[in-house]
C-alpha cells in the first residue's frame, strides 16, 4: 500500500522523513494509518488506460467508483473527471 508519511519515523533500516510516500505492506500501512504516523496515498490515475473505452463504459467506472462526471458527456470529459478523482 502506498502511503504519504505525516511524521518521521525508521522502517526497515530506513528514516523516511514527513512527506516521502513508500510503499510497505499492508500490515504496517495499516498500523501507521490507525497511529497517525501516515495517510494512505491516492496515487493520480493514468489517463491513458481509458483511451480504448467507449463512453459508456467510461460512465460505468465513474458510477462503480463514486466520481462524478458532472456534465461531461464526451470520452475526454469523462476521463478527465476520473483521472481528477484518482481513479
């Protein structure tokens, strides 16, 4: 799990400091979520991985993961709201 570290700690032989965004296990990202030691990371979603999906298929992934598409309409509005969202 990618998480962003909110405060510094060592993990593995390594300072990560506030701010750096590792990915470790989900055990410990769980850990440092629950104690306040990291925020999980949304990371930006890659735009390209839609370009071969119709509209309507886009309109299905942004309704299955809760973004709203607004008043978008065309392909490239609709995956701009997605890739807004980090979907």
């Amino acid at each position: 799990m990618n998480v962003t570290m909110l405060r510094p700690t060592c993990w593995g032989g390594t300072r990560l400091k506030a701010g750096d965004t590792p990915e470790v296990p989900d055990g410990d990202a769980e850990r440092w979520i629950k104690t306040g030691i990291a925020a999980q990371t949304t990371l930006p979603a890659d735009p390209d991985r839609f370009k071969d999906w119709d509209v309507d298929a886009l309109k299905a992934y942004a309704a299955e993961n809760g973004v709203d598409i607004g008043s978008a309409t065309s392909a490239n509005g609709i995956i701009k709201k997605i890739t807004e969202a980090g979907k």
